[in-house]
C-alpha cells in the first residue's frame, strides 16, 4: 500500500479530469471486436433461467444469454428486444406483441410465438417470483401466426406497468426443451439455452461461469466481446483485490464493501458509480409489528422515526452515499414519484413528547419499554442500521435488543413466525410500485411471504388504493392515485423507508459503452468493448 | 494383513461415532430458524407463499423431522448422500468436486508447517535461549496469533496488487485450456499464496512442539551415551535426537488434519478457492441440509484416514509402538 503523493496527485486529477470529460476517449474511438470480459460474481446461483427466478444475481449472467420481450433503453423507456411492437386495446384487457423474425435459439431451432405462449404461461405464471403476481390475470396468449403472441388478460392491465416488469419479468425460454419436463430438474436451468449475444459455455461450481460469442446473433456484426467469465468470489476484499489486479474488471449491484468503493473511487483505473443501475433503487427499512401494544400506538411509531438522526447514518456509516427517503417511492422514479419532503424530521423533544402522550412515561430506571429488533441481512449495512437505532432509541427510553440471524433465520422469523417487534433490512424497487413494492402495504398476503405486509397493519383506504392504481389504464390518474397512497403511508407509517438509494458498481475504464441503460448489468451487452 | 484387520477394526470402531455426528448434526439444523426455501427466497429478493411451498414440496421440507431423519439414514445405509438444494446434483457429486482443491490446499499446507516447523524447532533447540531462539520464537508467536483472513488479505495486497507476483485468488487461470505440467505450474502458482496462509498459522505450533521435544530429548541418557562414544554434534542430533523427538509432531499431523479441514473455510473464501469448507460454509448459509451432512460424512471419513496413516507413522518411527 504505498502511495506516494506524486501518484495521489496524478490519480486525482486523472479522475477530476474523467469526471468532468466524461467518455471524450471512447466516442471517438472505434469499438474494437474480441477480447475477454471478467465479471464479479459474489454468490452461487442455484439456477440460471431467468424465467423461473427473478433477481439481479440471475440477470448478471443469464441476461447476455437469454432474452426479454423488451428492455429499458437509455432514456428510461421500454425498448425492442424479442418483441419488435406492442399494442393494447382500450379496455386494457388484450395486448399484443409482434416478435422479431429470423431469430433462432443457440441450438438452432427457431424463436417463435409458441415460446412466448409457454413462457408466459407454464414458466411466468407458476414459477417466476414477482411474475407469479403480475400475471395472475393472465388468461391465455394466442398466437394466431408463428410471430405474434396476444395477451388475454381477466382484468385491464396498464400497458406501461405491463413493459416496464417485462424488462425484468420477460425473458423467453425455449418451448422445445422445457416442454413435458420437470420444469425445476431441467438441466437447461444451469447450462442455459437462448437466443442472446453470448452463448453458455460452461458452469464450474464454486469457480467460474463462461459465455461465448454466439455468431448467428440476430443483430448483425454484434456482439464485440469474445467471451464473458464470471468468477465467483464470495469475499468482499477479496473481490477488491481481484479488481485491482485486473482478474475481474467489473464487480456491480454493490458487490464490494462501501470503504472499497470509496477508495476505488479515487483509483483513476476505475469508474465508480450508481449510472446504469438507477432501474434499481432500494431503500434501508424499518418494520414495526403492529401486534405489539406499544408498537399499534401511530404516535409510538413516529416517535421512533423521529429519534433517528437518518442523515448522520448516511453520512457516517453509508460514505454519503444516499439520502433520506421521502416515502415508499424513490425520487429515482420520476414516472411515479410525488415529490415531497421527509415526513418525520430528526428531533428528539418531539420524540420525548410523542411517547409521553401517547402514556409511556419513563420508569425508574428511565426506560419506557424495551423492544426487540431483528436485522434482515441484505447487506453491511443492515447490522449498522440496527445497531444505530439501538443506540438512538436508548435517548428516548427505548430499550433495543438485537436479535442477530442470518438471512434465511431472520426470514423465517419475521415473516413466518412473526416473532419479532422492529425488524430492518432492504425495500427493492422495481421501476413501478406495482411490481415488488404496494405488498409491502397490501393486507392479505398470506403468512410467511417474504417481503410483503406481516406487520398485522391494515387499511381498507390503502388496499383499495393499491388496487385501484394497480389496474388503472390512464397514465396521469394513475401516478396521482400512488400520490394519494404515498400520502396516506406517511401518515399512519406502517412501515417506514429509512433510506432511498442506488446500487453502485466498480468497473475498470478499459471497458467501453458500460453502463449506458438504466438497467445495464441486467441487460445484453452485445455492445460493450474493451479497449 | 495385520494392518488389514487393524484398519477394519479402526473403522467399525468409528461408525457409531459418525452415525452420532450426523444425527446430532441433522438434530442442530432443525433448530436453525428458516430452511433452504427461506434462503433460496432470500436470494432471489422474493416469492410468494404458493411458490414457496412448491418449492418445500420438491425438496421434501413438507414432512416431518423425524420422517426426513429416517429418510436420510435409510439412503445413507445404501451409500445414498442425497441430492443438493444448492446444486441441484447428487451430494457426492458436488463434493467429490470440491474434494481435490481442499486436499491438495490441505497437504501443502500441512507439508510446509511440518517441514517449516520442523527445521525452525531444530535451529531453536540448537541454540536455545541464544538470538536466533529468540527470533524464530517471536517470529512464530506473531503469525500463530495473526487472524487467518487477514494474513491472507495482506498477503494479497503485498504479492498480487503492489507487487503483482502471484495471482488474487482462484485455483487455475480461468479459461486458458493449459494442459499437463503447464497446468500444474499455474495451480502451484496460484496456490502459492493460500498454502503461505494456511501453512504459517499452523508453523508457529509445530515449531514449539518440535523445539520442545528436542530440549527433552537432547537431555535423555541415550544421547549422553551417543556423544559420549564420540559422535559428531550434527550425527547426534539428526540419527539419535530428530527421530525420537519428530514422534509428538506426527501426533500433532493426525490432530490438526480435521482443523485444517475447518479452518481453511476463510483462506478458500479469500482466495475465492472450490473447496469444501466454503461448500460447508454456503450449505450452512442456505440450509442444505444434505449437502452438509454429506460433507461431514466425508471430512469424518478423512480425518479417519489421516489418523490411521499417523498410526502407522508411529509404528515406522518407533518399533516399540508396532509390539
């Protein structure tokens, strides 16, 4: 680690230079085709098939080899993929995709719409997280000639809401493999098969997966690399190291821990940045479980929000990277966001007074009740949150206890056992609300779903808000819809959105056209090139 | 044949103590909170109930405890480790892969603190209580008491990203088709590093122990006798001393055979290496219950192995031990 100044003044300046001159190097260069692409990969993937599991880790992989109906071009908005045009009637309920011509699957049967029909209904519908949801109206999908597939669904279904899941929820899955087998044994889900740029080459468990070039691309002359190896490597500075050395020039989804990101920032090897993965937002969380007396008390619970100082988290325990939230809508959504200030301001006389009203006077020991707090481990962070709402909650007479688990315990725990009182971890937004975020709020869901209302909270106006936005065609009336269920979330705070924040990734400038999608990590590559 | 017999008898004998293992073990993941849907869910950001409990379908999560405990033991009795929730293979599959990193990770690294420990605890002993004692005991205390992950950590940011000597992590350049000696030159030099690791936490004890024994054995009347009859200094130590003082270290092989097992967990997860204690570390982490209780099988059976080899060891260092 010896740095001398000479080198930390060319560095830095290197990098002001980047930072202000963004990609001047690279547009005039022309792409260059071949060389091999090393991706971080942090954990082992029990399946690659993205029809069946949706999560990032998955599309780090699979999205170069299988491929979605559509995609998020630069702008944010729904691009061509698999699908070259979309139409819905006015009633909400029909839509229909025209499919792409030419294109065949990489052990060259053709792609037609009989893998859309089987896809959306045998894979979607049954086994995919999220898509289970979004498609449970889904009644059938005709396929009247070999390049059209129309979805019939039971109840009108916002075309936007529709396209922007599909970025994520719709990838195809060839009908000639999967069809009369055992869907979750084929061997298709780990040696994947699809008609994307690369093809799957080979899975070594533990140690690396590769994808090749696939030559019969239907984009002409793409995609540029020769080869993409992803190399598992499960430890944090480990995977920093291996960035450094050039083993790996990309490491995404805030794969690293927060301090490397920090200092790789002022390493003028690399890009650090959340552009590209904006499709991405979560928030830091905190549940309250409602069923606990003290906890059913509104007052209590925004007492709570107000003792923690959530600035000074960001600044002091997240490198300043993030900012408070203002509701269960990041403002990273512009589509949805109503905009707003933070609902519940640092300040602990508030706070004080709150749980005095709400008649918790402090003990003799000056202690109100004491609580227990169960962190849901997605990241470094989470245990830091817990441990600074413990000692934050400590001014104002709430004892906390920690009840350290890890992740599937904690899970379990606070969803299926409901055995817990506060519990903090991520709240993931997909784009739209509708996708992973109203079940935070929903009643109804059944016990022990992960992720979803198991406070023992529930409110007819907001059900009925959420399904009312979920359903509604008009574009404008929709967003105010969420607007009116934002409102009323910050009021009654079943849960609260501690933090709003993006994903960041470290990649090594040699790489070019990285990062230039909303969600780029997730998406093809066939026009990523290394200089 | 008597060994024959000796090795049958040694391994009946560990039967009930792996059948032990594997229950109380099986007993101790009951008690973990979630199973392996909870943790597949955790992975994938969601699911919901109906999926889940598909999914528990598939993995015979829906019987009972004890209903799975049979079940297990009856596949164990045909040599039946199950299939893996992680891996979506059958267990020995997954662990027969793993089984060659950590047993090449394991031997190289015991090899280099047995024969590290053994050369630094002679030069000790020589000159006990003199400087260079004094330096090698020091030296060793300093590495016994350094953390693993941070020795490897350091080790990769001095050797990989300042100096750019040695590789970061993994166990052969990824994709480079070498074959042969070509091959066997890139794993040791990419196994250079982790052995340094694993190797120089162990050193620090095998050092003591040697210097120990020969501080013993130097004062027994045997070596009298030897010098006495007018042996040079260095015949001495190697023929009459060294022998008789390598018995405790080869005690100590057999012992830190199943720590080895355990403790290369981090250095594999540092130097992203297949093992099997990462394997063990991630069936814990995702409840694959199968997976772990099929490692502990293996890890029980090679460290039976290593102690039988020990056995013999003993009977070749000593005959006295062989009547």
């Amino acid at each position: 680690m010896r740095l001398t100044r000479r080198d930390l003044l060319v560095s830095t300046a290197a990098a002001a230079l980047a930072g202000t001159r963004p990609d001047v190097s690279s547009a005039q260069e022309q792409p260059k085709r071949g060389g091999t692409l090393s991706v971080h990969l942090p954990g082992e993937q029990r399946i690659l098939n993205p029809a069946i599991r949706a999560s990032t880790g998955v599309y780090i992989v699979t999205s170069k080899i299988v491929e979605s109906l559509v995609d998020l071009g630069a702008d944010g908005k729904p691009t061509p993929v698999l699908a070259t045009s979309w139409e819905a009637t006015p009633d909400g309920k029909t839509v229909t995709f025209k499919l792409r011509e030419g294109v065949n699957w990489h052990d060259g049967k053709p792609f037609t719409s009989a893998d859309v029909q089987y896809t959306a209904l045998e894979l979607w519908k049954k086994y995919l997280n999220y898509g289970t949801q979004l498609q449970q109206y889904l009644d059938a999908v005709d396929t009247p000639d070999e390049h059209t597939a129309v979805f019939r669904y039971a109840r009108p279904m916002p075309l936007p809401l529709l396209l922007r899941a599909l970025a994520d929820l719709g990838y195809i899955a060839p009908r000639h493999v999967f069809e009369g087998t055992n869907v979750l044994e084929n061997p298709a889900n780990t040696a994947p098969i699809g008609t994307g740029p690369f093809k799957f080459v080979q899975y070594e468990r533990g140690q690396f997966i590769i994808a090749e070039r696939n030559p019969n691309y239907w984009r002409k002359d793409f995609p540029y690399l020769d080869k993409i190896v992803w190399r598992v490597i499960a430890d944090k500075s480990a995977a920093s190291a291996a960035l450094e050395t050039g083993q790996i020039q990309l490491s995404t989804y805030s794969a690293l821990s927060l301090a490397d990101y920090d200092r790789l920032k002022k390493d003028a090897r690399f890009d650090v940045s959340s552009r590209g993965i904006e499709a991405n937002a979560f928030n830091n969380t905190l549940e309250f479980n409602v069923r606990r007396k003290e906890l059913s008390d509104v007052r209590v619970r925004r007492a709570i929000v107000h003792a923690i100082d959530v600035p000074f988290f960001i600044e002091n325990f997240l490198y300043g990277r993030g900012k408070p939230a203002t509701g269960p809508i990041p403002s990273s959504s512009p589509a949805f966001y109503p905009g707003g200030e933070v609902p519940y301001a640092h300040d602990l006389k508030k706070a004080e007074a709150l749980l005095d009203e709400a008649g918790y006077k402090r003990g003799a020991d000056g202690i109100r009740f004491a609580l227990k707090i169960v962190p849901i481990q997605n990241g470094e962070d989470v245990p830091l949150l817990a441990t600074y709402i413990q000692q934050s909650l400590s001014k104002i007479g709430i004892k906390i206890d920690i009840v350290n688990l890890d992740i599937a315990g904690a899970l379990s725990a606070v969803y299926r056992d409901w055995n817990f009182d506060l519990a903090t971890g991520w709240h993931q937004y997909r784009g739209d609300p509708a996708v992973s975020t109203t079940v935070w709020y929903r009643s109804g869901s059944p016990k022990g779903a992960p992720w979803t209302n198991q406070w023992g909270w529930q409110s007819d106006a907001v059900d009925k808000l959420i399904d009312d936005a979920a359903s509604e065609l008009d574009t404008e009336k929709r967003k105010l819809l969420y607007a009116d269920w934002v409102k009323v979330i910050n009021e009654e705070l079943p849960i609260w959105m501690v933090t709003e924040r993006q994903f960041v990734a470290a990649t090594s400038k040699q790489l070019q056209n990285h990062h230039i999608s909303p969600r780029w990590d997730s998406s093809d590559w066939h026009d990523t090139w290394i200089s | 044949m008597r060994f024959l017999l000796f090795a049958i008898r040694r391994l009946a004998a560990s039967v009930p103590t792996l059948l032990i293992v594997l229950a109380g073990l099986f007993m101790l993941l009951q008690f973990a909170p979630g199973d392996t849907v909870d943790a597949l869910v955790a992975q994938m950001g969601g699911g919901d109930s109906a999926m889940m409990e598909q999914l528990r379908k598939y993995y015979g999560l829906d019987a009972t405890a004890t209903v799975q405990l049979v079940r297990y033991l009856t596949r164990l009795v045909q040599l039946d480790l199950g299939f893996s929730a992680i891996y979506g293979k059958p267990v020995i599959d997954v662990i027969l892969e793993r089984l060659p990193a950590t047993l090449l990770l394991m031997a190289s690294s015991l090899s280099f603190a047995f024969a590290g420990g053994l050369v630094l605890g002679v030069l000790a002993a020589r000159r006990v209580n003199q400087w260079p004692d004094g330096v090698i005991s020091t030296i060793g205390a300093i590495f016994y008491a350094t953390p693993a992950f941070w020795l490897g950590l350091m080790g990769i940011i001095i050797f990989a990203v300042n100096l750019r000597l040695l590789p970061a992590g993994g166990l052969e350049e990824i994709g480079a088709g070498h074959t042969g000696l070509r091959r066997a030159v890139d794993i040791v030099w990419h196994l250079a590093l982790p052995t340094a690791t694993l190797g120089l936490i162990f050193l620090a004890t095998y050092l003591r122990i040697m210097r120990a024994s020969m501080l013993e054995v130097m004062t027994l009347d045997f070596v009298r006798t030897a010098r006495a009859k007018g042996l040079a200094k260095a015949t001495v130590l190697r023929r009459h001393v060294l022998r008789n003082a390598l018995l405790p270290m080869v005690t100590l092989v057999g012992l830190q055979a199943g720590t080895m097992l355990g403790g290369s967990v981090v250095v594999e997860s540092v130097f992203a290496l297949p093992g099997l204690g990462r394997l063990a570390y991630e069936a814990v982490v995702q409840r694959d219950l199968n997976t772990l209780l099929g490692i502990v099988f293996v890890s029980a059976l090679l460290v039976i192995c290593v102690n039988f080899l020990v056995d013999i060891l003993y009977a070749r260092l000593d005959p006295r031990i062989a009547n």
